[in-house]
C-alpha cells in the first residue's frame, strides 16, 4: 500500500515539472502529435482524474512547449478513448498554471467524422 502511494505522489509531483509556462504565455493553445506512452492509476483525494496518461511529444502542430513528455490526467481511458502506443493530436490550453486538456477531445473528433 506505500509503494502505491509513493508512486502516486511521484507521478502528481512529476505532472508539476514536466512542462512549465512562462509569465505572458497563458491562455493560448499548443498542438502537437503525442504518442501514448503509458496510463498510471494515480488517485488523488477529491479528484475524479485518477489516471494519468504520459505522452511522448512528436511534433510540434502549433504554439511552443519545451518539453519532450506531456502528462495529464483523465478520468477514464476508456472515455477517453486513448490506447497505449498509439499516436493522437493532443489540443492543450496554456493557462497560469500549467496546461488543461479537454479529456474527451479524441471521442468528440471520431465522432464528428462519423
């Protein structure tokens, strides 16, 4: 049960400094294709994100990140609609805090293709 809280702590401290935003670059949009490298169960108390999904950072579509990996979390992969190893167009907002992604984004784009 400690190593899972350990592992936990790891991965939500790691979420902080994967990427960071400089002062008057919030608020835009970065877009680039990830690949899926790993989904973590990492619960935190009051959040219904509990997994996190890691992502190598492809290439760069639009907007800037200095970063090689991107991590966010998800309430679910399956509503997300993400699989280990598979390559997604990742649309992120810059805010003062980090980034935010739309958990649903892919389910809503295989949607509107239909």
């Amino acid at each position: 049960m400690k190593f899972t809280a350990l592992i936990s702590l790891l991965v939500s401290t790691l979420l902080i400094i994967v990427c960071t935003v400089t002062a008057g670059e919030e608020d835009s949009l970065v877009i680039f294709l990830g690949t899926v490298q790993n989904i973590v169960i990492s619960p935190l108390e009051k959040c219904l994100d509990n997994y996190v999904v890691q992502c190598r950072v492809d290439k760069i579509l639009s907007g800037d990140i200095a970063c090689k990996t991107f991590s966010f979390r998800i309430h679910s992969p399956t509503q997300s609609g993400l699989e280990i190893g598979k390559q997604y167009t990742i649309v992120a907002t810059r805010t003062a805090e980090g980034f935010v992604v739309d958990q649903y984004q892919w389910i809503k784009r295989s949607l509107t293709k239909e």
